[in-house]
C-alpha cells in the first residue's frame, strides 16, 4: 500500500493516480491531504505537490490536476530517453515530468473538449490530436510512463512487490454486413441483381444465385472460422453487430430474420457478442435505448460492450447515453484510419466526465488499430506496423486490441487477413 499525500485532494488526482498505480501497476494506493498522516505513516509514502513536504518521495505537481473545466493549454514535447513527455517540473521532483497531468490530458481526451474542425462524420480528427503531431500516437505512452514510476517506487521502497502482469491479446470483429446476398430479402435482392446485370457482372450474378440456392456459402458469413479458431483460445474476442439502420443501401438486411438472430445466438454461444450502435442512434437515445434492447432480447442477457457506428465519439454526450444505458464498456475510442492510441494508453481506463468532474463507471477499452488502416499498404509493410505496436504493448504488459470484419476472412480475399488473425491474435496462447 503506498500512501499519496496532496494538499487538495481532488476527482481528477484520484481518478489518474489510480489508473496508473492500480489499474497498469497492480499497486494499492491510499490518499490523505492530513500533513500529520504524512509524517507519521511509516511505511511507503509519496507526496504530489509544489514542493517536498520532508525527505518523501516527491513528485511535483504541474497543476492540471487541481484545476477545474477546460481551458486551451501550451504543450511542448520533449524527448524522453525512448519514449516523450511534456509538463516538464523542476529537478526536486523525482520524475523530470508531471506524467500524472499528462496522464490525466490523454486518458479524460482533453483536447477533444477545445474548440477543433471535425470530419465530414463529424468525428475528432486524427490530425488534430497531440499524439499525431508529435509522433508518439503509436507509443502507448501513458502506460511507459507508469513503467518509469514503478521503477523509482522500487528504487525507494524495495519491500513494495507488484503483481506479475501479461500481454492480453482481445481482438475485436465489426459486423457491420454478415451476409453478403443472404438476408437481404426480395427488393434488395432484386436491385443486386439488376445492378450486376447492367455492369455485366456475370460471374457475381452467379456466385449470388448459388448462395441464394443454398449450394454455396455466403462469402461474408466467416463466423464458423473465425469461431473455430477463437474458442481454441483463451484470449478474449468480442463480435459487434449492426442491428439499426445500415449507413449504405448495399450494407443493409432484414435484422429482423430468424437466420440472423440465429447467427447472433451462435457466436454468443462462444464469445461475447456486442452491439454496434447505427450511426442514426448515436444522437438520438431513444434509439440508443431501442436497439439495446433487441439484442439483449436476442442474447437473452444484459448488453456489456457496445461500439459506435463509423468510431464517432461525440464528447461527452455519447459516453453520457452510454453511462445512463448502464453499458460496461465501449469499443469506439480509436481512429478508423490511423495506428494508435487515441488515449495514450493500452490498459482498459474508466470514463471521466470533465464537465462535471466525475469518475464514471463506463470503461473505455482502448484499441491499437483496425484493419482499415492499412487500405493502401502492402502485406509486409502490414506486419511490421502490427508486429511493432505488439511489442510496445507487450513491453508494458497491456491489453493489444485490433478490429476486424468478417469480411477481411472472405473467400474472394486473399489469405493474409487470416493469417494475422491466426497467428498474431492468438499467439501467446
């Protein structure tokens, strides 16, 4: 147990001490801002302020922490021996930055509160963050940064033992079209034939009519591989899938279809199966609310992990719904396009609300990447952006997580998407 003293103990001091010590470290902390507990406390202590309260050890607070709101901030990044940092502090304090102000910056998505330019989904722009200027996206600095702490609490306090902790691997497939002829039912079905005929697409009119006779597997339906291999594993894999309206009329199917429900069931048999909320849902709760409820009446149990459609995390609105809807954990914090941590970290952080400084209990599962990523990459130029973001996270022992469609495991595709899901998401079994 390591006691945390401050003068003005406050949600945002809490909530990323906690993270870092708790959460990435496996270290129970207790806090006091009672000077007398400081000094009489004879076991491992810290103190996080201006200036040193005695011969403790002493992290300097850049202030961020003790603040309220948001207000536009001047960052410079600095290196760091191999990774970053910035809030810079004085040489008394044991560390050269605040990494908890730091922390804190990425971890709540600070600069996603400040006035900025969104995409044409009216998404957060990579281009805009902090991580994406710098060059540190790839880097799950928040988590390097807690490694570096864990090191001077040794140094200081040899008798403190931390867990020991592993790489968790959770990969994630987004389902946003199960079925590529199947279910589409007869208007759908009618225009897909009609659009093949006047593009003289005689070999899909084919492929079509063979799924629909049933002689011939939907190309998109990948889930008996995808299941097959995964429930070998222990690792965890979660299958998020579209109930609501379709973003395109070619994306689209009969949701309501006993062959889909059935789908779903099967793949709940065996792994967590999520929602991914339709795009139309994400500002309106009421439908939030309506397409909870259907898939919960599918699984026949209560909905833990959603994703939002097209990644867009309206902040703090979204995560508001979400935390009212009673959802443990969401999957939409990353950028579709883009490697990275969009939070700086790989460990699963819970959700705080800067508006109103609170902690909630929503939990923000952070992901590396998902395959759209690499549109325009080759094959080797894929492996190593992956193999190298593994080994980041594996160096601090987080959760590596990367999305993928079951359409990525199609028969008209080549085998390397397979590949990767085999052999990287399911290595360290």
């Amino acid at each position: 147990m390591l006691l945390i003293y401050t003068q003005k103990l406050t949600p945002r001091i809490t909530y990323i001490f906690k993270h870092v010590c708790t959460r990435i470290l496996g270290m129970d902390v207790t806090f006091t801002s009672v000077i007398e507990e400081l000094i009489a406390h004879n076991g491992p202590k810290l103190s996080y302020g201006k200036q040193p309260m005695g011969n403790e050890l002493f992290l300097q607070s850049q202030g961020l922490l003790t603040e309220q709101g948001v207000e536009s901030i001047d960052i410079s990044i600095k290196p760091w021996e191999e990774t970053i940092g910035f809030f810079p502090v004085s040489e008394k304090s044991a560390l050269p930055f605040d990494i908890f102000s730091a922390g804190f910056y990425l971890l709540s998505r600070y600069e996603e509160y400040l006035p900025h330019v969104k995409d044409e989904r009216g998404r957060y722009p990579v281009s805009e963050s902090l991580g994406y200027k710098e060059k540190f996206l790839q880097q799950p600095v928040v988590d390097i940064w807690a490694y570096k702490f864990k090191e001077i609490v040794q140094r200081q306090f040899p008798d403190i033992t931390f867990p020991d902790k592993k790489m968790q691997v959770h990969p994630v497939i987004k389902a946003v079209e199960p079925f590529a002829y199947q279910q589409k039912g007869f208007f759908r079905l009618f225009i897909g034939y009609t659009s093949d005929f006047f593009k003289f697409k005689i070999l899909q009119i084919t492929r079509r009519t063979q799924v629909i006779l049933g002689v011939r597997r939907d190309p998109h339906n990948t889930f008996k591989w995808i299941i097959n291999r995964a429930k070998r594993s222990k690792n965890n894999l979660s299958v998020f899938f579209l109930l609501g309206e379709a973003a395109t009329f070619k994306e689209s199917l009969n949701t309501h279809r006993q062959k889909f429900k059935m789908l779903i069931k099967y793949v709940n048999d065996y792994k967590e199966v999520g929602l991914l909320f339709s795009f139309n849902s994400l500002t309106q709760h009421t439908l939030l609310k309506k397409e909870k409820k259907r898939l919960e009446e599918i699984i026949n149990r209560s909905l833990s992990s959603i994703m939002g459609s097209h990644y867009l995390v309206n902040l703090p609105d979204f995560y508001r719904d979400l935390v009212e809807l009673e959802i443990k954990k969401d999957f939409t914090m990353i950028y579709k396009n883009e490697v990275g941590f969009r939070a700086g970290t790989c460990t699963p952080f819970l959700f705080y609300d800067l508006d109103y400084e609170i902690k909630t209990p929503l939990i923000i599962h952070p992901l590396a990447m998902a395959s759209t990523a690499f549109a325009d990459k080759s094959e080797m130029e894929i492996k190593k952006a992956i193999e190298a973001v593994m080994y980041s996270v594996h160096k601090v022992n987080g959760t590596f997580s990367m999305i993928f469609s079951n359409t990525d495991f199609s028969p008209e595709k080549n085998k390397f998407w397979k590949k990767i899901f085999s052999e990287k998401m399911f290595q360290n079994d």
